[in-house]
C-alpha cells in the first residue's frame, strides 16, 4: 500500500483511545482541490501547556500478537492491517508537519515480537524524527507492556509525553479484558518507573530541558468495575506516581471481539468519570469525599461536585468572604480561576450582593445555594441541574 493509504488505514481508527484533550472525531485534511481521497484523520488538541495543534494519531503497525477481549486491533480479528518501519513513517510524518497538516504525532503500535522489540521500534521512530530529520514539535510515545527501564527512560528522552494505558483498575478486571496481560508487572511498574526517574535524575536529560508528563487511560464499563474502583487507581496515581492525566475510553463493542455483544458504557457515565477524577486531581477532594452510592457507582443524574455540596453545604453554606481558595473550589460554579477572582475582589471590599459574583465570570445561580454573602443566604435563580 502507498504510505498515504496506509497511514489512513491507521489513523483512522484511533477515535476509540483518549490522548491530550481533543474533539471526539478527527478532520480528514483535505488536498488543494477540496477532496481527501484516502486523507489521515488529524485531531484538533490541546497540550497540557494550552497550545491548540494539529494532531495526528496513529500506530506504527496494526499487526498484534495480544487477543485483549475488547480491543479492534486483537489478533485474529479479520481486517486489513497496515505496518511502518521507523523511518519510512518518520519521513512520512515530517513530510506532512512541513506541509503544515500535522504539528504533533501521538505514536502507539500494535504489539508484535513482544513488548521490548516493539519499544525499541517506537523509539528508533522517534530518534530519526528528532535528531536525524529535525523534528521538535510534540511527540507522545506510548510505552509497551514489558518494556524495559532503559526504554521508559529512552522514550522520556525523545517524549513530550509518555503513556501508559492500565485499561483497567486492577489485577481482576484486567484479566477480564485482556487475560493475557500482567497488571503489576507489564503496567504498573514501567508508571513507577517515570516517576522514580522524574523524582531522582535532573529535568535536563529529559526531551527540552525536562521530563515528558505522564498519561494513564481505563476502559470504563469493559469488566463490570465500579467507579469507586477506577478512581481508587486513578487517586493512588495522581497522588504516588505523578500522573499528569487519567482517560476514560467508554467501553463500546468491536465486532469480531469477544465482547461484541455487550452493551455500550453510556456517555454521561464517561462524563462523571472525568469530573470527579478533576475533583481529586485540582480541587482537593479525598476519594471517601465523593457521593458514591451502594453499589460503588457515581450518581449519574448529577455532577459529583454538586452532589456533594447537596449533602455538605446546603445546611452549611460556606462565608465567601472569608474562605480560602482551596474551599471556594469546592462550592458548585466556582472553579480555580473564579475563587482567585472572588479573593482579588474581596480584598477591595466585601462581596454582599450575588450580582458581584456574575461580573466575576462566577455562575452565580448555581453557587448561590452554597453560600453565605456577609452572613445573608444570596438570593438566586432555581436551576435545573
């Protein structure tokens, strides 16, 4: 196949896994006549520093010697596969970033041979990217089940950022999606090994000046896990290991998988996920803090930061003008940005009108429930959340 049709062939079937914060969907380039015959599926992102690129997700081959239950590129599974060598797909890739279709590359691979020999060739790619061809925009390099340290520490050389996908919370649930796979051993330590590098070598040796952050995804709803188990794993690496960022891929069936004919996760399940892993990760929630119901689940029907405030702060509200950051963050509709704002505004006089709260860029109605204005309860709105 010509390079093109095979880096379609690629790319265009990586919606299903979570990398930097882009649209669920790529845009297929188009060429100067309008058309995309056989066009790469680029993805609108952002980095973890806020830059909006193009993005271009894909894997070094399809061919995989692993039969995770769930997953579209299992062995066995009957379509067409297509591979790269290194440099063919480091010439292919520089090419389209000159051309200006693609400003960074999110580089995973099928395994084949096993997890060292297929580490070794993500890393040869990105060596020829960067230091034969020039290339210094954003590279994310994911790192194999089995690789070795002196790879996790090669790839955190050449990375932007380094992934590894746990796709499940636990020994258990793995070994119902992919039984073949060691969740300690293959998963766990390589996430271990990032963060003693990280802690114990100097930020220079890594790629610019500094190491690559650390990105994990979970296959939510692919082995009857609860929430509570997912954030668990997801708190232990935010707080022990230095995880930058957990995904949460819903689980939705591959024909010609084992799992073809199991339900889909429902969106909002993936939606409140995310939202309560921000809470542990950016508001200084505790995991026992978050309103898990009986069965280990988040309540669907509302946000878990409002759920909260509904059983901690509707008797109590909280005094705006004297609350520190990190408790005016916890308070529905006030973010980071909104709990600076409200303590630049009090230091010039205090807050005693809701109005104030909107010209802060505050949703007022829905914080209004949770708060005291010097002593008063704020008038507000009723919303339907």
């Amino acid at each position: 196949m010509d390079g093109i049709v095979r880096l379609k062939a690629l790319s265009e079937q990586m919606s299903f896994e979570p990398a930097e914060d882009h649209s669920l969907v790529g845009t297929p380039y188009l060429d100067k006549t309008g058309n995309c015959p056989d066009a790469v599926f680029i993805y609108p992102a952002v980095l973890p520093n806020g830059k909006r690129i193009k993005l271009l997700k894909t894997l070094l081959t399809s061919v995989c010697e692993r039969d995770c239950y769930y997953c579209a590129f299992r062995s066995g599974r009957d379509f067409r596969r297509a591979s790269f060598k290194p440099e063919e797909f480091a010439r292919l890739f520089v090419m389209l970033s000159k051309k200006g279709i693609a400003e960074g590359v999110f580089l995973s691979s099928g395994m084949i041979g096993g997890g060292i020999r297929t580490q070794d060739r993500l890393i040869d790619t990105a060596e020829i990217m960067r230091h034969k061809l020039g290339f210094k925009g954003y590279i994310h390099l994911k790192i194999m089940p089995g690789a070795e340290r002196g790879q996790v520490e090669r790839s955190m050389q050449l990375a932007d950022r380094v992934s590894v996908n746990l796709e499940a919370p636990n020994e258990k649930r793995l070994a119902i999606l992919a039984p073949h796979k060691q969740f300690s051993e293959e998963l766990v330590l390589p996430l271990k090994w990032i963060d003693e590098i990280r802690r114990t070598q100097p930020g220079y040796k890594g790629w610019n000046g500094h190491w690559p952050s650390s990105v994990t995804q979970f296959v939510a709803g692919g082995s009857n896990e609860s929430d509570l188990e997912l954030l668990s794993t997801t708190d232990f690496l935010y707080r022990r290991l230095g995880l930058r960022r957990a995904y949460f891929s819903r689980f939705n069936p591959i024909p010609d998988t084992p799992f073809e004919n199991q339900l889909p996760t429902p969106v909002i399940r993936e939606h409140r996920l995310y939202q309560a892993s921000f809470l542990l990760r950016d508001y200084g929630f505790e995991l026992e803090e978050l309103p898990f119901e009986g069965d280990g689940r988040l309540p669907v029907q509302l946000d878990p930061k409002l759920a909260w405030a509904q059983r901690n702060l509707s008797e109590c509200p909280i005094e705006i003008n004297r609350a520190d950051c990190q408790t005016l963050m916890r308070v529905p509709g006030i973010g980071s940005k909104g709990a600076q704002a409200i303590l630049r505004a009090r230091r010039q006089t205090k807050i005693r009108d809701v109005t104030v709260l909107r010209k802060l860029g505050i949703l007022a109605d829905r914080a209004a429930p949770y708060l005291l204005l010097d002593g008063r309860r704020a008038a507000f709105q009723p919303v339907l959340f």
